[in-house]
C-alpha cells in the first residue's frame, strides 16, 4: 500500500461517530426546519458515512474552529485564493485528503465539520447568502470542499490527480473520495475509473453513497446502474458493498488494505431517522414544504426527534 492503513475502530471511536451521525442528522433537519427546506434526504442515508469518513482519515488538527471568510471577488491579483480544504487541517506527506464530489450534500458536509471542531455552528447562520462561501452547492471556496466539482463526477478525476501526484512525491496520506451513486450515470466517472486502474492509485479510498435515488426519481428507472459492484471490478477497482449505516463494517471495508484503488458502496436508508419522508417516496432530492400543513407535520417529527435525543 501507498500508506498505513488502520483497519478498525476501537469501542469508543465507533460510539463517538454515531453520536456525531446523530448530530449531523439532527443539525441538518434543524437548519431545513429554519429555512423552509433544504437537502434531508442526503442527511438521512450520508450521516454515518461522513462520521466515518471523518473518523478514520488522519487529517492535521485544527487549534479552533473557523469561521468561514466571505467571497468578495474571483482570485487574482489583490484577491486571496480561498480553498475550502483548509479546514481539513495543513496538508503534509503523511496527511490524509478528503475530496467531496456531491456538492449538493454542501449542507451534510457543513454539519460534519460542525461536529468534527473543524468549522464555527454559526457559519450557518450565512448559507446560502450573496457574498458568503458557506454555498448551497459546495464550490472550491466552500468549507470542507478542496475542489469545485461542477457536473457530478468531476472530483473523481481531481482525486485522481491529487494521489497520483502524492505517488510521484512519495507521500503516504490517502486520498478519501466522497460520492453519490447518481455520479455512475455519468461518463467522466468511468474515464477515471479507468485511469485510476491504469496508474494502480491504490491510496485512493472511495466511498459511496447508494441511496438508489436522484433529482429526477429511482436511479433503476432513470438509468440503472447496477450490478455496479462488477462494473467497477471490470474496470480493475477493488469494491466492498456493505449497510451503509454501520460504522463499524464501514470503516473496516474504507481502510482494507487491497493493492488497487478501492470502493466502498454503502447501501443506505434516504429516510433514516426522518421517517416521515416515505410520505414523498421516491422523490426524496431536495424538500421544499407545500404548505403549513405539511410544514406542521415536518415539526412535529422533528420535536419527536429532539426530545428523543
């Protein structure tokens, strides 16, 4: 292997990432109650993925949260470059990197950092805002997101690029790729794949999202991808497919040592603790309330949750 890899969690970090699951659901159900809407359903199945995800990679401590700068012009002369990687902490040769490819889980990844010390509660106080960095769609600037990944798929390749860099410099860290099962309809996925495979880029870890859903309804009726397990192995990618809300088996099967670039799909619940959202079943992208009524009913379940917490 490019790094060291530990393949388990003891006791006490799998109970801290379930409770940082826990928040990380409830954070985001809070802020999508404030704001009249928002992406829940990725809170539902993503939360123990990215605890996970946070838990085992080995990223440089930050002193204290930040609080996000806001955007005041494009970089260039006169402009700092800001990169939302820099709350991932300093970046060395034997420091994991974490690529998030699904920028419209932006709110799910501010909630992570939230629970992780890595980014300020109140930088939500500016989502979604003209001049703020805290986006609804995560672009490079965007706390937690060290790219901008414009069409989905995207970050594959730029994680791609990054480890096969980390390679060729003799770097240990992995590079940890966060992403959506819609992403494998798309045909930039695949051209990295193929490239990931070719290079052997073994320090890239990915880790999946499969929610069986995207904006316009069941992946299996808008453009089946499975059995998506064989597709990547043919590709030349080592693949785990395992219950995407356990963190134990996840980090077990995200940090397995296996020679080749490796997939992690987890097979979630995009109503996991929200289960009121059946109600909208199967179309579950993004939740935008019809009325007061409706509105009432989404409180309602979330004081349930808070008082069950």
């Amino acid at each position: 292997m490019t790094g060291q890899l530990d393949t388990s969690l003891s006791r006490e970090e799998i109970t801290s990432a379930t409770v940082m699951a826990e928040n990380i659901r409830f954070r985001v159900f809070e802020h999508v109650m404030a704001n009249n809407g928002g992406y829940l359903s990725q809170a539902c199945s993503a939360s123990e993925l990215l605890a996970t995800l946070y838990t085992v990679a080995n990223l440089a401590p930050l002193a204290t949260p930040k609080v996000p700068e806001p955007f005041t012009r494009v970089p260039g002369k006169g402009a700092a470059y800001l990169n939302g990687g820099d709350f991932h902490g300093e970046v060395g040769p034997d420091r994991d990197r974490i690529v998030v490819s699904p920028a419209h889980y932006a709110l799910v990844v501010y909630a992570a950092l939230i629970e992780t010390g890595r980014l300020e509660a109140s930088a939500l106080d500016q989502f979604n805002k003209d001049g703020s960095t805290v986006e609804m769609i995560g672009a490079e600037h965007s706390p937690g997101f060290e790219s901008t990944t414009g069409s989905l798929a995207q970050a594959l390749s730029t994680a791609g690029g990054i480890a096969l860099g980390r390679r060729l410099k003799g770097e240990t860290g992995q590079v940890y790729v966060f992403m959506s099962d819609g992403e494998f309809q798309e045909g930039q996925t695949w051209e990295a794949l193929q490239a990931l495979a070719f290079h052997n880029l073994d320090n890239v870890r990915v880790i999946v999202d499969v929610n069986r859903g995207q904006c316009d309804g069941p992946m299996s009726e808008v453009m089946n991808i499975e059995p998506l397990s064989l597709r990547i192995r043919a590709f030349g990618c080592s693949v785990d497919s395992v219950q995407g809300h356990d963190i134990s088996t996840l980090a077990t099967a995200l940090t397995r040592p296996t020679g080749k670039p490796h997939f992690v799909l987890a097979y979630t619940d995009p109503v996991r603790g929200v289960p009121i959202l059946n109600e909208r079943a199967p179309n579950l992208h993004y939740l935008r309330f019809t009325g007061e009524e409706e509105r009432q009913r989404y409180a309602d379940a979330f004081a349930q949750m808070e008082v069950s917490r």
